[in-house]
C-alpha cells in the first residue's frame, strides 16, 4: 500500500450515501448534524463550541498527514464524518475511525454503508487488515461492527483520554483483507 492513498469521488458512493474528503466549508453542516450530546458521549476530546472549533479540530489531525477525514452524505445533506489513519509502524493496515454520524441516521444502515464502501476501497489499494475500534461502554458502536464481520480483538487500555478523565478502554476489532482466487 502506498499512502497517502488517493479515492476518487465517485468510488465513495452508494445510492444517496456518499463520502467527499473533509473541506473547511463543510464544517458548518456537519456541527449541525453532530452537534448533540448524544454524538458526543464516547468521543474522548471536548465538544466543540461552533463550526469553527470544529474545523480547527478536524483540520488540527489532518496536519501529520497520517489521516484522511471524509465527509458523510445523504444526497446534498452532511450526516457525519469518518476518517481513515494510518500508522507507519503498521504499514499493512489502517484503522476506521472517528464516526460521527446524526441521530436521525443511526440504525438506519448509513454506518454499515459507509464502512462497507471505505473497505471495498481499502482493500482494493492493497490494504491488508483494517482496524476498528470504540470505547468499551459503547455497546450500539460494538454492534454495528460485528455487523460487519471483524474479529473482536477484545477490551485493553488505550492512550485515550474521556472527557471526564479517565483513561478510556476501548475495545478492538480487526478485518482481514478478503482472499481472492
């Protein structure tokens, strides 16, 4: 795999749901789709104020050039945010994460969706396993996952940080890279 990697648009695609890389102008539709506490409850770092914060805080990850952040749609509308990061001492892998998605789409199948395309364009890159992962106590993220098929990797300390203090636990799922005949 050689990364960054590069999407074209129209790969990000299927039916009305599409994901587009994350740009400054969309930081207002997308506070507006995520901003609810609820969203909010596993993420390890505060809620952002405004459209504003939250674009500093996106584009403040962007900078390492270890994470590609996309936008999520239903047609026109913004519905979330996933990205894609990758670590260079796991150069055979990359973990999906950081999945907000509006209240209005949860149980839906947008997630299910959403992750779907990004791991049909993964493996076509050459990626070889994907990693994924939510804090502990969020049982309806755990779920969606298994939905997916990943091996459940089990509950172990992670570097996180809640935003009530503590040191989160997360646990961890792994997807293989489908063998091909």
């Amino acid at each position: 795999m050689i990364w960054p990697i590069s999407i074209p648009a129209a790969r990000l695609e299927d039916g009305e749901v599409s994901l587009r890389e994350y740009s400054p102008a969309d930081a207002q539709g997308l506070f507006e789709a995520i901003h609810d506490e609820r969203v909010w409850e596993h993420i390890p770092r505060e809620i952002p104020r405004d459209a504003g914060e939250l674009d500093a805080g996106i584009r403040a990850k962007l900078g390492d050039l270890q994470r590609l952040t996309f936008t999520v749609r239903s047609g026109e509308r913004v519905i979330g945010t996933t990205s894609i990061m990758y670590d260079r001492s796991a150069p055979d892998g990359v973990e999906i994460g950081a999945t907000q998605f509006d209240p209005a789409v949860w149980g839906t199948g947008v997630n299910g969706r959403v992750k779907e395309v990004l791991l049909r364009e993964l493996f076509a890159h050459g990626v070889q396993w994907v990693q994924l992962r939510t804090d502990e106590r969020n049982a309806r993220s755990a779920a969606a996952i298994r939905k997916l098929g990943a091996t459940d990797l089990g509950v172990r300390q992670d570097t996180l940080i809640r935003r009530d203090g503590t040191t989160r636990r997360s646990h961890f799922f792994r997807l293989d890279r489908p063998v091909t005949e």
